[in-house]
C-alpha cells in the first residue's frame, strides 16, 4: 500500500480546512470591485473626460493673462 504524501517544509505545510473560506468573500469582493471600475470608466466616457486629451496639454503650456 502506498504511503500519503507528507510535506516537507514550511512552504508546503498543511492548511487548516477553513483557511479556504475566505475565497467567499473576497471573490464577491474582487468582482464587485471589478463591476465599481467598470461603472466608473463608463461615467467618464459618457460624460466626454476622454474626448480632447490633446487641448488639455497645450492649455497648460500656455501663458495666461492675470
């Protein structure tokens, strides 16, 4: 009969059984976060942030009267 597989070393040591556990939140977390990044570029663009970048850096090279 073949003998289980033993760790050998820190790096390979056994998880307790509820270390998997916080997968549930942290999933439900990352693609929320995911749809809050999304919702948020879509804002932008909808609201033209991206629709003349380039005026944007010329207008500050320029001299302004006081």
């Amino acid at each position: 009969m073949a003998k289980p597989h033993t760790p050998h070393g820190p790096w390979q040591a056994q998880l307790p059984e509820h270390a998997m556990d916080i997968l549930y939140l942290l999933i439900p977390l990352s693609v929320s976060l995911v749809f809050f990044i999304l919702g948020g570029l879509w804002w932008a663009i909808d609201r033209g942030q991206f629709d003349d970048i380039e005026s944007e850096g010329a207008r500050i090279l320029q001299e302004q009267e006081p």
